[in-house]
C-alpha cells in the first residue's frame, strides 16, 4: 500500500504500465496491458498520453483488455466502456484499435461472447500489468459483493448502489444507468501479473480498509486481492482514512 497526493499515485501506476510497454515483448509474448474505466484511472491515462506525446513512450504493438462493458448500450453511446476507454485513451496514443479488447455488450450469444473473451485474454498471454479501480462497496470490475471468488467473464446484474454511484455519467438519473453489465470474473483479474489498484477520496475508504485489513469474503470481493503475488494499492489520505 501506498499513501500519496493523487498525482504521484497516477505516476506510479504509468510507472507500472511503462515497465510492461517499453521493452516491447514480454515473456515471449506482446505486451498485455488491462484498462479500467471509471474516474480512479483517469490520471493515469493522462501521464500515459504524456508520457507518449512528450517522451516517446510507444503503445504500438501492446494488446488491451477492459475490465467491463454495460449490456445494451448502443454502439455509439458515450458511456459505453468501449467508447470511455477509446476516448480517454486509446485515441490519444498509438496503440491499433484493433488491438483494444472489451467484453460484447451487444452480443446476442452473451455466454458465448463471455467464453471467447477469456480465450481471448490466453491467446494474447495473460494480463501483463492490470488498472484497477474499486467501487464503494468493495466491487472490482463489476464483481459486486456476493460475486464468486472463482468467476470468470460472465453477465451480472448491478447492485443499486452501483447505478446510484454511477448515474453521474448518465445525467444523475438512474433509470438511465443499465441493469446488467459484463464483467471479468475475480478469477480472471487475478491471473494478471501485476495488479494496481487506485482509489482516492473517503468514499472509498470503507472499501479500502476491507481490501487491505478485512477477512477475505464475497462481501468485499476485492478482498480476494490479498491472494494475489503482487498487487500495488495506490491511495489518498482521505481514502487512506480508515487504515
Ligand atoms: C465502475 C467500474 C469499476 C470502477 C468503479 C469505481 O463501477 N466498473 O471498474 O472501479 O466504477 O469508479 P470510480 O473510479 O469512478 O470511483
């Protein structure tokens, strides 16, 4: 765990992604960086886009897998996390967009959708270095509490407290917010290599405390982190608050 203003957190997790970026392939495949969309990553997308603008820092050749995507959205719809990740990253370096991977929210065969997105992640060679966000209760990705620690990509439905948290996106009214989304399961996310999970302010503090100090249970499915060989919690004092 790390505690430190909001923009040296967003430096350390480039830091994180630049390691896997810059030598070009790793462990005999390309690299493999996992995308998160919500408002912790956000900084960090933007030392990225720096990074590549002023010091050279090339995406070309990485493959990229986003965490989540809403069922139904319209393929143009601003909030669908294809079109997130694309305009607060993809778009602004020279990563091919052909190499940028979400789950299909729009698929008719949804399991099967689910199935081939997790073959996906294999061919490519597993998640290099994976950004995290987490939710207020303890959700990563979209795995709210009672998720299974074993899950893969599957459909889930979103708890209240998610689409409350998120109507922001939509206008602040919920009816917009979808009911269902895809998700990595905890079981996917944890066969990346190196995790790194941001939160900041005191909302989040709760779920920090659980993450980093709690009993590992379904309840606060980030917990199951504390399995993992090599997780980076980035925090703020205000999210640091309950430590
Ligand atoms: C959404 C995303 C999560 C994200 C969470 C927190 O539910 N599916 O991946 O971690 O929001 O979002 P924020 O970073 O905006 O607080």
């Amino acid at each position: 765990v790390i505690i430190a203003p909001a923009p040296q957190l967003a430096r350390l997790a480039a830091d994180a992604v630049e390691r896997v970026v810059r030598p070009g392939e790793v462990n005999g495949h390309r690299p493999v960086i996992g995308l998160a969309t919500g408002s912790s990553p956000l900084a960090v997308y933007d030392e990225l886009v720096r990074r590549h603008t002023e010091e050279g820092l090339s995406f070309a050749g990485v493959t990229a897998f986003m965490l989540d995507e809403y069922v139904g959205l319209p393929a143009d719809h601003p909030e669908r996390y294809r079109n997130v990740i694309e305009k607060e990253i993809a778009s602004r370096i020279d990563i091919d967009p052909a190499d940028v991977h979400g789950p299909d929210g729009l698929a008719e065969d949804i399991p099967a959708a689910c199935a081939a997105y997790e073959q996906a992640i294999l061919d490519a060679g597993g998640v290099d270095v994976q950004i995290l966000g987490i939710g207020t209760d303890g959700h990563i990705a979209f795995n709210e509490p009672g998720s299974s620690l074993a899950s893969r990509t599957r459909i889930k439905t979103l708890t209240r407290q998610t689409r409350e948290d998120n109507a922001r996106f939509f206008g602040g009214d919920i009816d917009q917010v979808p009911q269902h989304c895809l998700t990595q399961g905890l079981a996917t996310i944890m066969s990346a290599r190196h995790l790194v999970l941001l939160a900041t302010g005191k909302g989040k503090a709760e779920a920090v405390h659980q993450l980093t100090e709690g009993p590992v249970s379904a309840m606060w499915p980030a917990t199951i982190l504390q399995h993992h060989p090599h997780v980076t919690v980035l925090v703020d004092d205000a999210a640091a608050g309950r430590l």
